[in-house]
C-alpha cells in the first residue's frame, strides 16, 4: 500500500526521485509535503531535516531458527552519534505504539555497515 502511494506521488521511479529530491514519505493529498508515517501528521518538506526512508527490507532464513534482516535506505541530514533502531511489528501500519494498542512489537539497535 505505501509502494503504491509513493508511486502515485514520486512516479514510476520512486527511488530515483528520492535521490535526486530528497528523501521523504510524500503526503497522498499535498505531494511536496511531507509525511510522518507515525503521527499521520503532515507538513511543508524542509529538505534541512534529518530523514530517513527505507527502500527495501529482506528476511533471509539460515539454518535452524536464524534469520537475517537486510535493509536498505536513504537519510540525509542524521546526525553522526544517531542511535536508529529497526521495529518489527504486526501492527497495521498507522499506529505509533504498537505494544501500547496490543500488538507485538520488537526494537533492535541497527547495526549500520
């Protein structure tokens, strides 16, 4: 649904606009604002904040109950000492604080190479 949403508003080659534009959720209704996925607030894009836009996500299964999460993503203006953390969840995609409405939620430290 977001890959779809982001098409509709950065066009076929949403990775490449995002290169060349900045890095940003766009808001549905106003493309050159900007969204915030947590708060489903929006905004004017400041392309001076910090921001951080995943591009893609992969789970590779290794032998026994190891598995291995790949993400990749552009960021610009994050701060060197920044102290990311990556969530899984199996809450629906609007709600800030999983754990609080119920659902599972997981926070590992991002180990960033």
């Amino acid at each position: 649904r977001l890959e779809q949403v982001m098409s509709k508003c950065l066009g076929p080659d949403v990775i490449g606009t995002l290169r060349s534009k900045g890095p940003r959720y766009p808001c549905p209704e106003r493309p050159d604002w900007q969204l915030n996925l947590w708060s489903g607030r929006s905004r004017p894009y400041d392309p001076t904040q910090p921001a951080l836009v995943v591009i893609k996500a992969a789970v590779k299964m290794s032998v026994g109950l190891t598995r291995q999460v790949t993400l990749e993503w552009l960021s610009t203006n994050l701060p060197a000492d920044s102290q990311l953390l990556v969530r899984f969840t199996d809450a629906p995609l609007e709600l800030a604080e999983p754990a609080e409405a119920g659902c599972w939620q997981l926070d590992l430290p991002l180990a960033v190479s």
